[in-house]
C-alpha cells in the first residue's frame, strides 16, 4: 500500500458558474489525520465531498483536475460509485443516526453490501460499536431507536455505522461542533486510536481541536473577490502552527480573522 | 382610537372563526338527531326491501367499502412511484413542471366529469361495475394522492439520503431502504385524506357503478353506494328517514378516517419504526 491515501492534482470545483476551489494540489498520508481549517465558507467542506463524490448529488456540479485514491483516479469511467463511496466513508456534522433501531443503523452498510447471514451481521454490529467506543453503553437495548440516544451517542453510532462498511479512509465533517465538550473529548480518542488502521481526513473550525489531534493540516482560504477557495499553506501539523511560512495562515491561526 | 379598531378587527376574527365552529355543529346535531333514531343493528345488517326502502343499507355499506378499498388499491402504488420519480429521479426542468401542472389540472376536473369518462371507457368495457368505478375514482384522486405522496417523500432530511450513499447505497437501496420506510407514516396520512375522497364521492359513481341494489361480491357486480342511494332517496322522495340515518353513518366513517390520518400523521412527528 502506497504512503499516500489521495493524491490531489490541479482541482478546480464549480457549483453551477461560481468556481468553489481552485487549483488544488496536495496529498493525504495514509494512516494519518489530516486537517482542513479555514474560515467558514471557504470551502473545506466541498473539498471533504470531493473526495468521494458526495457532490455528485449536487445537481449543476462541475469537477476538474484528478483525486487520486492508492493511485487510481477516482473520476475514471470504471469507477463504481457505490464501491468508492463504501472505502471513504463519511461522517456528518450533525449526527444523523436513521430513525431506525440501534442495531439496524449498523447493520444497514453491511445489508446493503449484500451480507445477510445473521450471525455475521451480529458479530460486525457488536465489533464495529466496540470500535466506536459504544458497546457497553447500548449493548442492553439495541433494539431501541438510535433517536433515543445523546448527541455525542448519536454521533458515536454514526461512526460504528461508518465502520462497520470496513472503509479505509474516513472523511469527517466537523464532526464534534454539535455536540457537547464530555463527548467531544471522548470522539477525539476515538479518532486518534481509529487513524492506527484508517486515513482520517477531518473538517475543523476548532484550532486546539486540529493542534491536538491532527498531523498533517491544509489551511484553505477564500481571499479574493471570486471567492473561490486556494490551498494557501500545507504541511505537518506542527510547523503550520509553531512556524507558519504564510502571514495569513499565521494571521487565522492567531486568531486575527475567521 | 388605535385601540377600539384593533378590538373590533379582533371581534370580528373571533366571530367568524365561531361561526365555523357554530355551523358545524348544528350541521351534525341536525343529522345526529335525524338520523339517529333510523341507526340500529338491522341498519347495518340487513338489505333494503319495500317500496319505502325499510330495512337496512347493507349492499350500499358494502359497495361504499369496495370502491373505497378498490380505488385505494389502484391508486397507491401509482401515486408513490410517480411521487418517488418526481422527487428522486426526474430533474427539475420542463417535465416535471408539466407533469405537476397535468395532475393540478386533473384534480380541479369536476367528479361529474371523471363519470362521464369512466362511463365511455370503464363501463362499455365492463359494464356498471365496482372495478369501472374502481378505475373512475382511483383516477379522480390520483393527483392527490400523488401530491400528498411526494409532499411526505420531501420532508424526509436531506441528511438521511446523504447518510445512505455516503455509505455506498444506489439511489434505489436509498429509496427502498431509507426514503420510504421514514415517509411511510405521511404517505398513508395523505393516501387515506384523499381515498377518504372516494368514500364521499356521488356524481362519479353512479354513472360507473350503477345504482344496482345487489350485494356486489365480484369486480364485475354493479353496486349502489351510500351516497348514491342517499341521493335517490332524497331526489326521488323515497324516505327522508333512512336518508338521514345513511347519511349520518357516512358521516361517522369519514370522521373515523380523518381520526385514524391523524393518528398516523402524529406518529410520524416522533419518526417512525
């Protein structure tokens, strides 16, 4: 497996005529966090879509450039969406568990993938909550409606819902901004501990949020009168905070704007 | 001076809101007290006979029901998958804006007129019979039906559906799978407001399911509905009785409809499964 989970070459991103990104060109380490942090707007979450077509349901939406993913161009025509779509899933930034029961939120990736066997399906329902730090507390009533449980539950079992497809890489999309600090800190361990087997790919709008978690970070800002984003400064985590290169990535990250 | 035209729109508002509430009433105390004494097991159970129409409503009960069961049959396959399509499938643009504006069209037809065209089609075919009246109604309430369908399909979170292909679901494992076990509840609340349609309708029915006073046991028997039969009596002069006691038992029917919509509807406000 390559060190490199996407590979992102000269993207540029419309919706309908306004041009969201611009020129995009950097790489995702496999088996890392990476972060997107900008101001709000500027377009770090239409890049996360981008990286498993999610956008595709935009009705007017117009890609350019190559998203490569271990090497293979992820708009080629042999693509199988649902396939790319089952090895980058996705998490949301309001949880939002389907109005069904515990169980069958888990459940419903692997089903649609065509597992059926009960058994299996109970053993991937029961690793995957474990995964996602959920078990113990929903073991007893998983025939419950997820609806029932916390926000930071609900985002929890969102997780083990995204899990238990056996993705390689996870997009998250500010993932912790609903919900309450207790839970947060919880999802935050869950993270670090899940990028020892998966590549994590994050939105964040919190500063200390991406220092403490993240490895690599991208800063993304949308300057001129376009509005379209550019990635203005890209590297590891620890340099784009201690000793920022750009003066507008040291100006957001200081606080100075955003 | 302010204040006394603001009481007296106030008033007004007030009034005309009674009023509602004051007609409906005497509206259904009127037919409880007319129709109330005529109600009775044998009502409910047993065939017309004589030339003053004594006895029971039984055939009309049956025939009312059948229609309505007919027509609800025909129409909700129909009116959810061009719901599912419109929403899901087609794109917004020229089609669909024809589409919604043939089904606004069709459902301001007046049911006298979906008569006179089930009459020409349906009843030369099959003669007077529960399924040309079947295939009349489901047409009639179709737009309805539809609207309400597609209605209960768009408040279904934008989220959910991103939820399902973000984890590698085809539209139609999102639509068989997510879209429509959450609208369910909404869809049947809809479906059941407009074959509640169906029950009422008159002008329709007798010109494709005939005014036969038989027990209608197969597609193809004619039947008379409780508003057809009303209608005769009360045209023809029959009995005023047993118009009222038909027609106030229409009428707890229909409000048990609209009770057991809104007891579906209100079950999908906590979300449904």
């Amino acid at each position: 497996m390559s060190d490199e989970a996407f590979e992102v070459k000269d993207l540029d991103f419309w919706y309908d005529d306004f041009k969201a990104l611009e020129d995009l060109n950097f790489e995702i380490k496999a088996r890392a966090i990476t972060a997107f942090i900008g101001p709000s707007g500027c377009g770090k979450s239409t890049l996360l879509r981008c990286l498993n077509r999610l956008n595709d349901l935009v009705p007017d939406a117009k890609v350019k450039g190559a998203i490569k993913l271990f090497g293979k161009n992820i708009h080629d025509a042999d693509v199988d969406l649902p396939t790319l779509r089952r090895r980058v899933a996705m998490i949301f930034q309001q949880p939002n568990p389907f109005p069904f029961s515990i169980y069958d939120n888990v459940a419903y990736g692997p089903r649609i993938h065509g597992m059926k066997r009960k058994s299996e399906l109970d053993d991937i329902v029961e690793s995957s909550l474990e995964k996602a730090a959920l078990w113990r507390e929903v073991k007893d009533k998983l025939n419950d409606s997820g609806l029932e449980l916390s926000g930071g539950q609900q985002q929890r079992l969102c997780i083990a819902r995204a899990l238990a497809v056996k993705p390689e890489v996870l997009l998250m999309d500010e993932p912790c901004s609903a919900i309450d600090p207790i839970s947060t800190q919880k999802i935050e361990d869950l993270i670090y501990e899940l990028k020892k087997k998966l590549t994590i790919v994050m939105v964040t709008h919190n500063m200390q949020q991406a220092a403490r978690i993240s490895s690599w970070t991208a800063f993304l800002l949308a300057e001129d009168e376009s509005g379209s984003a550019k990635l203005i400064e890209y590297g590891k985590t620890n340099d784009i905070f201690t000793k920022p290169k750009d003066k507008r990535t040291e100006n957001y990250i200081t606080g100075r704007f955003g | 001076m302010k204040r006394i035209e603001d009481k007296i729109a106030i008033g007004c508002l007030w009034l005309s809101s009674l009023l509602v509430l004051f007609f409906l009433l005497v509206l259904l105390s009127y037919i409880t007290i007319k129709g109330l004494p005529v109600l009775s097991p044998r009502f409910l159970f047993s065939f017309p006979h004589g030339v003053e129409a004594r006895g029971g409503i039984s055939p009309m009960i049956v025939a009312t029901f059948y229609l309505t069961i007919l027509s609800g049959i025909i129409v909700s396959p129909i009116a959810i998958g061009g719901a599912v399509y419109l929403t899901q499938y087609a794109k917004p643009g020229r089609v669909v804006r024809i589409i919604r504006f043939g089904a606004d069209a069709l459902s301001s037809v007046p049911s006298i007129v979906f008569g006179l065209f089930g009459l020409a089609l349906f009843v030369s075919f099959f003669g007077y019979s529960m399924i040309a009246g079947g295939l009349t109604l489901s047409l009639m309430i179709l737009p309805v039906a539809m609207r309400a369908s597609e209605d209960a399909i768009l408040a279904v979170p934008r989220s959910f559906r991103e939820a399902s292909f973000g984890l590698g679901a085809t539209q139609w494992q999102t639509i068989k799978n997510v879209i429509i076990p959450v609208a369910l509840p909404r869809i049947l609340t809809g479906l059941i407001l407009g074959i509640g349609r169906a029950f009422g309708e008159t002008a329709a029915v007798f010109l494709t399911a005939g005014m036969a006073l038989n027990l209608p046991l197969l597609p193809t028997d004619p039947g008379r509905t409780m508003t057809v039969h009303l209608y005769l009596l009360a045209t023809e002069g029959i009995s005023i009785d047993i118009a009222f006691g038909t027609a106030l038992l229409l009428m707890i029917f229909i409000l048990s409809f609209n009770f057991l919509a809104r007891f579906l509807g209100a079950r999908s406000v906590k979300g449904g499964s």
